[in-house]
C-alpha cells in the first residue's frame, strides 16, 4: 500500500484565524478523561476539569479549519487557572506560521481555551505543531 500526505495544510497559512468552538464538557465526560489517564486526583473528586482537555480542544478547533488527518509533533499546554466541568468553554485561535522542514509541511497554531461567560481570562494556551499524516493511496 502507498501512502499519500494530506492536503488540509495547502489551504492553512499563516495568520489564518480559526473559527470559534464552544463546548461544554459534561461532569462525566471530564471523569472520564481523569480515569483514562488513570488518576484518582482531589481535583477530580472537587469536578475540576481534566488540563488535558486543552490538548484536544486545539486539535478540534484546528479540524474546522483543516479537516484532514493531523499528527501533533510539539504541543506547548500553559495551565492559568481550574474551571469547574459544566462551563461552556470557547475555543480561538490562529495559525502562527507555516513552513517546510525535512520535506514535511507543517503549521503551527496557538489556541486560547476561556470560559463563555468570561473570554478575557484564559483557563489553557496551547501552542501545537501540526504536520499531515499519510493516508492510504485509493490507486493503490
């Protein structure tokens, strides 16, 4: 089987804002993410939203604007404060920059998680490396 790199980067550049996403995760899903990283932790037990939730929300936000199969090469997550599950939480941000390395394309994107009711104080940064990843040829 060959294997062919996505398309989505060819559209990403630089300074691409990307749309907003507002989720809200449920007091259950965030126990799930803590037990599945299997930690019994205080913070679980008093509903503080699991830190790497952030993690997934960049690559969800990311998806709308480049839908394609993505690999995380580098993901820099900044805690700022807990927020309780339950919360609408609000999801921006924007491509950095885009560029070539080792024959690979990649981009890499900030984005800021707050909550709905309060945008101005951020709960997670997260800057990531995104590069595509090989699909499967259909030729093939």
């Amino acid at each position: 089987m060959t294997a062919t790199p996505a398309k989505g980067l060819g559209t990403v550049a630089a300074g691409d804002v990307l749309p907003e996403l507002r989720v809200t995760v449920s007091a259950a899903a965030n126990e799930r993410y803590w037990r599945s990283a299997g930690i019994d932790h205080p913070r679980l037990r008093a509903g503080v939203l699991y830190p790497l939730i952030a993690a997934n929300l960049s690559v969800l936000a990311f998806q709308q604007r480049c839908p394609d199969p993505m690999i995380q090469t580098r993901q820099r997550l900044v805690c700022h404060r807990t927020q309780s599950a339950g919360v609408e939480l609000v999801v921006t941000g924007a491509v950095l920059d885009r560029y070539s390395k080792r024959g690979r394309e990649y981009a890499d994107v900030r984005t800021v998680v707050s909550c709905g009711d309060g945008p101005g104080a951020p709960i997670w940064t997260s800057e990531v490396s995104f590069t595509p990843a090989a699909t499967p040829d259909p030729r093939a």
